[in-house]
C-alpha cells in the first residue's frame, strides 16, 4: 500500500490535512485564517490547496538537534 503524499494530491480535506501533516485542527485554521494556507469552498465542502499545505509545513521551525 502506497503511503499518500502531498506531491501528487492537488486539495485535501481539512481532517485529512491533520491526519497527513501531524498539525492540529485548530492549529490548521489558525494558518489559514493567517493567510499561510488556502482554503478554498467546492460547494458545502472546504478543502485546503496541498501547495500551500506543503509550503506552510516547510517554513516551520527546524527542531533543534538532540
């Protein structure tokens, strides 16, 4: 079974946006609501863009060495 990743996914939902990253739900709408992910609305459903998914995880912080 192929594990999925976001180069070849164009949009997610937001649970599955939590489930891929690790980051929270709250912390997700917090960065969208910053500007930092897209959100965008495909009828009732919200679905966030992987390329700003992906663009937000990897401007976080490193974690330091242990």
């Amino acid at each position: 079974m192929n594990t999925p990743s976001l180069d070849n996914i164009i949009s997610l939902k937001i649970p599955d946006a939590v489930g891929l990253t690790g980051l929270s739900r709250t912390r997700i709408y917090d960065a969208i609501r910053h500007g930092h992910i897209v959100k965008v609305r495909a009828g009732r459903q919200s679905l966030v863009l992987a390329s700003s998914l992906r663009a937000y995880v990897e401007s976080l912080p490193r974690a330091a060495p242990a």
